[in-house]
C-alpha cells in the first residue's frame, strides 16, 4: 500500500518539473533585450530561438543515456544543461562577459535539449508508474510544462520586474533546484504492482481530482500572473502559484487514508455502483487493445469488408475497379487495421497516416510555437512593448489549458467516443481563426484573443500528440517515433521564423524604422500582416490534412472501440 502512495508522490514531483522546465515559452519576454545585446538582426533572432527548437532533433539522446544510465542521472544531466545553457546567456545579456554569436547559438542550443531530456524523464515516470492509466498521467502533467511561462513572469514581477534580463537566470536556477526537490521521490520509485479493475477506476477519480486543482491552477495564472501593482502583491500571488502547487501532496495522504477506510471500516457502498465512469475498467491500457486487436482480427474483416486488409488484394482490386474515384483511393489506400500496431522506422516512413499526421502537426502545433517566439516582437510592432508579459502569460495559461482539454477524449469516453485524430482537427480549428483575425486587426483586444487561441490549439495540440503517436504506431515504439514526429518543430521554427524575420526587417524600410545597437526595430502593423496571412493558408492545409488523416483512421478507432465493448460483454 505504501507503494500507491509513493507512485502519487512521483506524479507530484512530476508535474513540478514539467511546470518549470518549459522555458523555452518565455523566450518573447527578453528576446528584444537579447537582440539589442547582441546587435543583431531579426533573422539572426530567429535562428537563436531554432537553435532551441534544435534541441528536440537530438531527443533521441536522453532514451539511449537512460538505457546506460539510472533515470536520476539523466534527470541532473537535463538539469545541468539548462544551467549552463541559460546561465552563459545570462551573463552575456548583463555584459558580464562578451562572446561571438556562435557560442549563444550554441548555449540556445543546449538549453533546448535540456528540455527534451527532461520531458523523456517525465514520460518514462509516468508511463511506468501509471500504465493502465498512462494517457491521463501524460496529459496532465504536459499540461503544467505549458504554465512555466506564467510561472517565470510571477517569479520576475516578484523579484525585479524592471530587468527581463531575470527570464534567463530564473531559466538556468529554478529547473536546478527542482530536480534536486524531486531526486527523493524519484530515488524511492516503487516497484510495479498491478492494479484490480477497482484501483484503476479509483485511480481515474484521482486524476480527476488533479485535473480539477490544475485547472483552478490555470485560472488563478490568468486572472493574476501578471497584473501585480507593487513588490508586495507580487510576491504574494507568486506564494500562492507555489502553494497551489505544493496543494497535490496531499493526494498520497488521501491514498493512505482511503487504504486505511477500507481495510477498517466495514462499508457496503461499492464504487462499481457509482453512474459516472471515467475509463473503463477492462480497458487497463493500450497493449490490452492490442491484443484485444489480434484477437478480434477475423470479427473486423467481418464488420469491414469493405476495407481490404492484404496488400496484395488492395492492388487487384484497384485494378478492377477502374472507376474509382482519387479521392477514394486517398482515404481508402494503406489504412491501418487497428490501434496499438507496432511500426518500425521504415514502416513508420512509408505510412500516409504517418505524413498526413506529421503535416497536420507541421502547420498547426509548430506554428503555435514560433507565434511564441516572435510574441515580443509582435507586441513591440504594435505598440504593446509595455504588455509582453501580460500576452506571454496569456499564451501560457491558455497552452496549460489546451492541454488539460487534451484528456477529454478519456474522460467522456464512457458516454461520446470520438476517434482522437477527431479531436486532433478540432484542436486545429482556432488557429487560422486567430491568425486572419490577426492580419485583419492590430488593436490590443485582437492581440489578447489571437494570442489567447494560439495557446488554446497549440496546447492540445503538444498534450495529444503523444497519446495519439502511441495509438497510431505502437505504444512500444512510442520513443522513437515520437522524436521523428518532432523533428517538425525546429524545421518549421526555420522556416516559419525565418520568412517572418524577412518581412520584419524588410517592412522596417517602410514603416517606422529605428536602429538600436545596429538591429532594426519594426513598428506598425505590416511588419507582421503577410506573415499572419501565410501562417493562417499554412494553418488551413493543416486542418484539411488533419481532417483526411480522422477520415483514415476513424475506423481503426471504431474496430478498437467494438472490441473493447465485446470484451466487456464476453468478461460480464
């Protein structure tokens, strides 16, 4: 029993990591310090804020150390990265030493990977400890990396809300002293237990629990993360972020009290009876589907026969059928057969899904992130230097709950089941929303909303991503696969940043144009209009991509959800 309540403890320690390792959100609050330091232009910005996004082409790394290392020394390795990357960056921005921009592209560099190797930490934590319920593990605790933004600007309105210089020493310090608080619990991991149908179920309400204290979390972020009017109210809102923080310990004293209940007390009252269900308990995690999948192998060419499943039959068939339309060929050709199906590299590759999946992240997610990035700069050109922070914390406590959104497809299961890919393209559907509401308005009030919506889809976006990888490729290859699903990022960081950069400094020429330590600074609305136009025709090639991809895979959903549903009939 004291295992259950150490496995709760893990999940704590957990969230605080990913809470305060996302620090590559509140790049936009000092980005334009960082460009007047180093004298440099905005394309050259952009590349300082890829070097970042960079980091995630070497995930790959954090899975080999830890198959060499124990978890907690790649725990202290992330964490020593990221001092060292944003330390340096620090004591450049403050001129306490000079260094050649090839070394701060470098520092981004690591600082970046050092939030990859932390995020692998906090997968394998939560995927070993809460296997039957691993999906809401995942996005519960993803969903406090995308408040570290929030976070770092109550931290910085706190201690010196005068020097955005602090972003980077808070970057550098903070994650340090984290892993250090959470070495204790990761270094006393219980060993694997598996959990009755009851404890599953109990376990759900708990994350139940958890998700309602994050989204309370949330809403305190928004409404007072960055509208403190003196030092005082300052530190007090960020003693009560660091409270409702501290608040999930008592999960584990809730755990052992309920033991202690049901070992005691004698109770006819039995959770089973209760009406809500959260995740069914027969359904203990995706490998059950799985196999459920291969079992019910003859019963799904039986319910589609419509699909042919043989590769071989797929080409006889297309060449009678003369007739058939492309756009039939296009839903039809290649489907997967069901969930869980492990794909190796090679497989992965040559899978439709995969690219329709990859495209659908590229112009959605990624375009999400580098908004963020440029966030300082759009403020700055519109006249709103002075409400950075309140529009960084406004894509962060929005991205926190884009992802707590990312659960619901398991919360609801029970009572609506929507192939996740579903969820996936209505996620997709804010972004060319905010980004033509974007070109088509540079009030303040359309800058909150767009900026807002950008972190609600973006958010989602980050959080499902993994749950549906995993479901679509195979739970087993989920590492692998998930890090060649990423590579999106830096190279729409590229790209993405890059053209924005373009017509930033060419639009300095006709607009209100000022040289800052050699670097150009943009004022008024066209530094950004083509960029917010392009990025929202991209957004909607995202969208339609995303849309074909839930047409593809809406029936292995519906084969895996009629198999769970038969288990449950055959099992009562």
């Amino acid at each position: 029993m004291a295992g259950q309540s150490r496995k709760w403890m893990i999940l704590v320690a957990t969230i605080w990591i990913q809470a305060f390792t996302g620090t590559n959100f509140d790049f936009s609050a000092y980005s334009s310090d960082l460009k007047s330091v180093l004298g440099i232009s905005q394309v050259q910005l952009n590349y300082l804020a890829v070097a970042s996004d960079l980091g995630k082409v070497f995930g790959w790394s954090s899975g080999l150390a830890l198959m060499y290392f124990p978890l907690w020394t790649v725990l202290f390795a992330a964490a020593f990265m990221g001092f060292v990357g944003y330390g340096v960056q620090w004591l450049v921005i403050t001129h306490f030493i000079s260094l050649p921009y090839i070394m701060v592209f470098l520092c981004c560099l690591l600082a970046g990977l050092s939030i990859c190797w932390f995020n692998t930490v906090c997968f394998v934590l939560c995927i070993s400890n809460f296997p039957a319920n691993r999906s809401l593990a995942l996005s519960l605790t993803v969903s406090f990396n995308g408040v570290s933004a929030a976070l770092y600007t109550l931290a910085y309105n706190a201690i010196n809300p005068t020097s955005p210089e602090l972003y980077l020493l808070l970057n550098a310090l903070i994650p340090l002293i984290v892993s250090f608080t959470a070495i204790i619990p990761i270094l006393r991991q219980p060993p694997f237990e598996p959990l009755p149908p009851d404890g599953v179920r109990r376990d759900s309400l708990m994350f139940l629990l958890l998700n309602i204290l994050a989204a309370l979390n949330g809403v305190y972020l928004l409404l007072f993360g960055s509208n403190s009017t003196d030092l005082t109210s300052a530190r007090l809102l960020f003693g009560g972020a660091i409270v409702l923080l501290i608040f999930p310990l008592c999960i584990p004293g809730l755990v052992i009290a309920r033991n202690w209940y049901n070992r005691t007390i004698h109770t006819s009252f039995r959770l089973e009876g209760s009406g809500f269900i959260l995740v069914d308990p027969d359904e203990l995690e995706l490998h059950k589907g799985m196999l459920a999948h291969e079992a019910n192998r003859e019963g799904y060419q039986l319910l589609n026969d419509d699909v042919v499943q043989n590769p071989v039959k797929t080409v006889a068939v297309e060449e009678d059928d003369s007739d058939e339309s492309c756009c039939k060929k296009l839903i039809t050709r290649d489907q997967l057969e069901g969930l869980g199906i492990e794909h190796s590299l090679s497989l992965l590759l040559r899978r439709s899904d995969f690219w329709l999946y990859y495209i659908a992240y590229f112009c959605g997610g990624t375009i999400g992130l580098v908004y963020s990035n440029n966030l300082g700069q759009i403020a700055q050109s519109l006249g709103q230097s002075s409400n950075t922070t309140t529009l960084v914390t406004l894509y962060s406590s929005f991205s926190f709950f884009g992802r707590l959104l990312s659960a619901t497809p398991d919360y609801i299961r029970a009572k609506v089941y929507f192939a996740r890919t579903g969820w996936l393209a209505i996620a997709l559907l804010p972004t060319p929303f905010a980004l033509f509401l974007l070109a088509s308005s540079g009030n303040a009030s359309a800058l909150q909303a767009g900026t807002a919506l950008m972190g609600l889809s973006s958010g989602f976006i980050f959080a499902a991503a993994v749950s549906i990888t995993s479901e679509l490729f195979g739970p087993n290859s989920v590492g692998v696969n998930h890090n060649i699903l990423i590579t999106n990022i830096p190279i729409g960081s590229l790209i993405y940043g890059f053209l924005a950069a373009l017509v930033y400094d060419s639009h300095g020429f006709t607009g209100t144009k000022s040289m800052t330590a050699e670097s150009v600074v943009c004022m008024g609305r066209d530094c950004y209009y083509l960029t917010f136009v392009w990025w929202g025709c991209l957004s909607l090639l995202g969208l339609g991509s995303s849309l074909v991809l839930f047409i593809r895979t809406r029936r292995a959903y519906q084969r895996f959800e009629q198999a769970r549903i038969s288990s449950n009939i055959n099992d009562s």
